[in-house]
C-alpha cells in the first residue's frame, strides 16, 4: 500500500513539472500600446549648425610678419576705433624679415613662401608700423598672432565685431539648399547660452564648398547667414549655435512616432502594425524628421493602428495584449 502511495506521489510530481516547464516555454504575451495613425499638421523646417559671428565686422591684415612688444587687448575684449591693440617691437620685426630673407636666400624666395604680392619693392624697406590700432569700434573677435609674432599674412591679424549685430553662419547640405530663401523665419538656440534667438536668412552663398562630415566623409555644402534680430548679453561670437529654418509654412503629414519604428538587420526601416491580435511587421519609408516622430512616405495607410514601442515585439507575428 505503501509502495502505490510512494508512487502516485511521484507521479503527480512529474505531472506538476511537467505543466510548469510548458508554462515557462509559454510565451509571454506582451501589453502593448496602440497608435491609430494620421496626418498631423506641421511646420517644415530645416535643422543645421553653425557659429555665430559678428554680422557687422571690420579686418585688418598687415603687410608683413610682425614681433609685438606688448598686447594691450586680447580676444573678446571691447575696443574703439583707434585703440592701440599692440605695440610692435621694430627691431625684433627687422631681425625676423632678415631671417627670413637668410632662410631663402632671396627676397623672391620669402616672398613666394609667404604669399607676398611681388611688387617690385625691396622687402628690408617695406614700412613697419609702430602699432596696430583698431579700425572699429566693437570687439576683438579674431587674434590670429601665435604669441608675440604674426605670420600668416594671408589671414587677418585682427577682427573686430558688432556686438549688437550677429549672424550665424551654418553649413546646410547641397540637397537642402533649394528649400532656403533669403527672408525665412528661423530659431536659434545653443549649449552656451540659455535665451532663444529668433533671425532671417540675410545672405545665401553664391557657391558650393566640401567640407568634412561626422563620419569623416566629404560632403557638399553652401554657407547660410541667418541674423538675429534681437542680441542679449548672454550669445557671444565663436559659439555654436543650432538652428531651425521654416521653410515652407505648414502641410499636413502622416506621422510615426520614433519608438513606433525600428531598423532590422538589413537597415530596413518597419513597425508591427496590429493585425488580429498580433504584431504584424510592415516595411516602410521615412523621409523628414520633426519633433514627434518620422514622416511615413510610404509602407502605410492612414488610420491603421501600429504597436507605440516596436523594443517591446519580439518576432513578427507575436500576440499581443491591449490593456
């Protein structure tokens, strides 16, 4: 008696440990959240960066390599025109030309490394100020002397900005560029000042230049000035600053929220669309980016319902559960 009472209790224990290994293979059936999609309104804008500058700025480049004495500004500083920015040490500026006049052995030589107009002149005899004075008043924006010495005479020495009058200076994709008008409304804003500026598309470059990408590839883009129509204390030229151009008013678009959409294995962008139950995957396209979600340009319809967090599918074809 005893023997069938040991046996049964081992029976009934396997059975027990049998429906719970089935009931953990279960799948779990994940809540899940819908989204009956449409086409909302939105403002079409244009996202880029840039650095903001003085829009109104005068420059000064000397003619020949200079030795300072003494720097009596330095960059960020206000000065009025006239100010004496550095005093410059003669001698010193006289022994570096002869040095570099040594260097090359001819003044054609000294004149060629530095970009020098040949203008028939005796190199030694070419006047050396005393000082270099402002041309404006404003601030010193650009100091491009390496210490005491200043030797790239094919950049500005000195800049000197409007404090009252900036732009920033943005580099928008040559894809881009057809939807920037001068006149457009933008917004400006940035990490190193806490007001939001607001500004017009001023000035449009005439030409293309490459520039190196973030993923260090060369890409095609064209200058974009937008001024900003009002100036704090707290923007400054040299910051970075991230703009929004509105370009074409507003238009209707159908949206996708960005947790709604994943990439699979092949960069293919999909959702789970919700279908009898289950998470059916949908391939689809995407084109703009705006501040709810993608553009869908193609892959779906208009009113059908989709799974809000595509992180909580785990194969195509799940069941899901609508709390």
């Amino acid at each position: 008696m005893k023997q069938y009472i040991k046996l049964g209790a081992i029976t009934i224990a396997a059975i027990m440990a049998i429906l719970t290994v089935a009931q953990l293979r279960k799948p779990k059936i994940p809540n899940v959240e819908l989204i009956e999609i449409h086409k909302l309104k939105v403002d079409t804008t244009i996202s880029c960066s840039g650095v903001v500058e003085g829009a109104d700025s005068a420059e000064l480049t000397p003619q020949t390599p200079l030795v300072f004495k003494e720097i009596h500004f330095k960059s960020g500083e206000r000065v009025k025109k006239g100010d004496k920015i550095a005093s410059v040490d003669k001698a010193a500026t006289v022994a570096l030309l002869a040095q570099l006049i040594g260097k090359y052995s001819s003044i054609e030589g000294v004149l060629s490394s530095l970009n020098l107009p040949d203008s028939g002149m005796d190199y030694s005899k070419l006047p050396i100020q005393d000082s270099i004075l402002s041309p404006a008043d404003g601030i010193i924006s650009t100091w491009n002397a390496d210490g005491s010495t200043y030797m790239n005479i094919t950049e500005p020495l000195l800049t000197i900005s409007n404090p009252d009058k900036l732009q920033v200076r943005l580099s928008v994709n040559e894809s881009l560029i057809s939807n920037i008008q001068k006149g457009q409304y933008a917004i400006i804003s940035g990490a190193g000042f806490n007001s939001k500026y607001s500004g017009l598309v001023t000035d449009i470059a005439s030409s293309a230049r490459k520039e190196l990408g973030a993923s260090l590839s060369s890409e095609t883009v064209v200058d974009v000035f937008v001024t900003l129509t009002d100036v704090k204390k707290d923007i400054k030229p040299g910051f970075t600053a991230s703009t929004k151009i509105l370009t074409n008013g507003s238009e209707n678009v159908l949206m996708a929220p960005y947790r709604a959409v994943g990439e699979d294995e092949q960069n293919r962008e999909f959702v789970y669309v919700y279908e009898n139950g289950m998470a059916k995957k949908r391939i689809i396209a995407t084109r703009r980016e705006f501040e709810n979600g993608f553009e869908v340009i193609s892959g779906l319809a208009e009113g059908e319902k989709i799974i809000a967090d595509a992180s909580l599918i785990e194969a195509d074809g799940t069941y899901v559960n609508i709390p």
